[in-house]
C-alpha cells in the first residue's frame, strides 16, 4: 500500500468558509485511514467550469465530481474512497 | 425507523413547534417581570421582553423555514435549473430565473461557478443575472425575519420587489447585448456536461436535506440572530422614538440615496441586517428607506464584486450594479411615497 502510487482528491471552492471545512473533512479521512490519495485544495475557477463544476465546495475524484454544492460529513467521504 | 413512527415523530416536533410559537408573549412577559422581578414601564423592562421575546420568536420561524426550505431545495439542483433556462425563450427566461433564484440552492461563494455554468451552456446574459440577482437578495432567511418582524405585508412587499427588481435588471442588461465585456477566457471556455449525477433520493434524504440546511444555516447564523436582536433591543429602550425621523423619515428625500451608497459595498447576511432594520422602523424610518437600505446590503456587496471582476469586464460589472442600484433607489422612492 505504502509504494502504490497516490490518486488525486481535488477540493474545489474559491477560499469560502463551506470549501475550507469540505477540505478539512477530507483531509481528516485520508489522513486518519492513511487511504493513498493526496488531497489538494483548487481555487482556480477555470478548473471549475472544465468539470461543470456550478456549485461549490465540489470533491473531484481524478477529475470526476462525486461530491458537490455542500459539506459532505466524514462518513459519507469514508464509503465514496472505499468504493473509489 | 418505520415510516409511522418517522410521521408521529414529525407530528409531535410540529405541535412543540407550535406550542412553544403561541406561548411566547406569555412566557417574556414572565420572564421579564416575575422571574427578573423588573418594574413595568422602565426603558431597561421594555428593552429586556423585547429580547426575550423576540430571540426565540426569530430562531423558532427561521427553524421552521430554513427546514422546509432545504426540503424544497432539494428538488431544484443548479443543472435543473440551468436545463430549464437554457430551453426557454429570453423573455419567458428572466422572469423564470427569478423565480428559480429563490428555490435553487446558492450560496455567495459560488456565484462565479454558477454564472459560468448557465453563460457557457446557453444561458441568455441577461437570464443568467435575473437569476444572480435574485438568489442572494429574495432570501429565505430575509424573508422569515420580515414576516417575523413586520408581518407578510412586508415580506410579501419584499419579495415582490425583490423579484421585480431582478427581473428588470435581467431584461436591462439583456437588451444591452453586453456579450462581449465578458473576460476573454471566459469565451473561449466551453461548458463542461455538468451531467446531474445520477442519485434515487427518497423522503427520507430529502428530511435529511433539511436537516442539514438546519445546521448549517440556523447553527452559522443564530449568533447574529441575536446580536442583532440585542441592538434592536438596546435601541428600542433607549432611543427616543422619533430620532430616526430626522435622517431616515419620509420626507428626507435624500435618505433613500444615503443608505442606498452605504450598503451596496458593506456585505453581511440578511439575519444580521434585519433586527438593527426593526429597530430602524420602530424609531421612525420610512420603510421604503429602510428596504432600499436591506436591499442594498443583501443583494451587491464589495466581496462578490471582486469575484465578479474575474469574469467580467469593468463595464459589465458597471452596469450590474448600477441597473441594480437603480432599481432599489425606485423601490425606495416608491414606498415613501405609497405609504
């Protein structure tokens, strides 16, 4: 597990209170189950709209929405990676 | 839990709702001078039952509201809604966005997503800010505070101008052909599917919709809630009823304009602008004055102007607000005159 190489998870919001804590909740996940993924934080609105990303925070799972308009709760983000 | 008990349940937490609602006066006006033992007719008396009544009275309606308000949000996603504004002739287009504004989940944060969303996909411009103007400023948290406060007269003269304001301003900025003072990135970016993904929602998501609009939007903004409650408050006991008059009366033809430039930059959420509103009109504010002034601050702030300038162009952004901002100016004006 530890050499596999990481997949992306992108947290998509320009800086509001509701995308920092959509990214706080997955980074908390991934780091507490230590799931191979790196997580990073996207403000850029170009990469919005290429998803058809409308309404934000939105989690991107290699570049597909799974999750998107509110703050998912850990669970939910714990079953969506199980399955990813 | 079985679909009975689930109904019982939702029964029994209704009748709570409503005891608790029709006994308030009652339990301020104990609370106030039986239990805090404060004497009838006293500015700190009268400031204090007002807080006390006025607190649960606001955060139990905007309970109620904010509930089945998620329940109802949960029907209209932003696809849907784009789906639907970009099938439509323009005309038909800006009144429905309007309408499609108020019961479309939006949050400030996303209006540059959103616009881009609905502009890239068809969506007519002048569609698109109906619907941008609309969403922020007919607010379901506005408009329980209002109907709280005031009665459904001026919620329902809220909202009305609210809508008639997003329409005209929509249909203004359509017939500009403004088109091209939109960034050039922006036209050249072709709109992503955005494919509604496919989820079966039942009842009992939609409950937990609701559920969640409760925590996020009753636990973010109680606080201000009452702050704003408590200033209300500190103005009703101690400020002389007529003060306002002199600045924010009817006949001072310039308060509509004043209060228009002070609040089109300030931003804040309409739970927080409403209580120091009440307070306004109880020491004698016109209330078209004090609309323009809510209005104002709600519907255009400096934060998502500055958004904005991302993807639109000075000129556009220009017109945006001054469409708008003479649009709150006629509601103002016309209420003083009307009323």
């Amino acid at each position: 597990m530890e050499n596999a190489p990481h997949r992306k998870i992108e947290v998509l919001g320009p800086g509001c209170a509701r995308c920092k804590e959509t990214y706080r909740v997955v980074q908390h996940v991934v780091e507490k189950e230590q799931l191979p993924f790196d997580v990073e934080k996207v403000e850029s609105i170009e990469r919005m709209v290429e998803l058809g990303l409308m309404a934000t925070p939105g989690v991107v799972i290699d570049g597909k929405i799974v999750v998107y308009g509110r703050i998912p709760k850990a669970d939910e983000i714990r079953a969506i990676l199980a399955k990813a | 839990m079985s679909p009975w008990a689930a109904a019982l349940l939702g029964l029994g937490a209704v009748a709570c709702w409503l005891a608790l609602y029709l006994s308030l006066s009652r339990i301020s006006g104990w609370l106030t001078y039986s239990v805090l033992g404060l004497a009838e007719g006293k500015h700190v008396s009268s400031a204090v039952e007002f807080l006390v009544f006025e607190v649960p009275k606001v955060l139990l309606l905007l309970t109620a509201v904010v509930f089945a308000v998620g329940i109802v949000r949960s029907y209209f996603t932003p696809e849907r809604t784009r789906r639907i504004l970009a099938g439509t002739r323009e005309s038909v287009g800006t009144v429905l966005a309007a309408l499609l504004g108020v019961v479309t989940p939006f949050c400030s944060c996303s209006a540059v997503p959103l616009f881009l969303g609905f502009v890239t996909a068809g969506v007519p411009l002048g569609v698109t800010f109906s619907f941008l103007i609309s969403a922020p400023m007919v607010n379901e948290v506005a408009l329980v505070l209002l109907f709280g406060l005031f009665g459904w007269k001026v919620a329902a003269i809220y909202m009305g101008t609210g809508l008639v304001i997003a329409m005209a301003s929509g249909w203004t900025i359509g017939r500009l052909g403004m088109e091209d003072q939109l960034e050039p990135w922006v036209r050249k970016v072709r709109a992503g599917d955005g494919e509604e993904p496919i989820v079966a929602i039942g009842w009992r998501d939609r409950i937990g919709f609701g559920l969640e609009a409760l925590r996020e939007i009753v636990g973010k903004v109680w606080p201000y809630v009452v702050a704003g409650i408590a200033v209300g408050a500190a103005i009703h006991g101690w400020v002389p009823t007529n003060f306002m008059a002199k600045f924010m009366g009817k006949d001072v033809w310039w308060g509509v304009p004043l209060v228009v430039l002070i609040g089109i930059p300030m931003y804040s959420n309409a739970a927080g602008i409403i209580p120091v509103v009440q307070a306004l009109l109880g020491k004698g504010a016109a209330l078209g004055t004090v609309l323009a002034f809510m209005m104002s601050v709600i519907s255009i702030s400096t934060p998502e102007i500055i958004i904005l300038r991302k993807v639109l162009r000075p000129k556009l952004i220009a017109v945006f607000v001054g469409v708008v901002t003479v649009g709150i100016l006629l509601v103002g004006f016309l209420f003083n005159a009307l009323l």
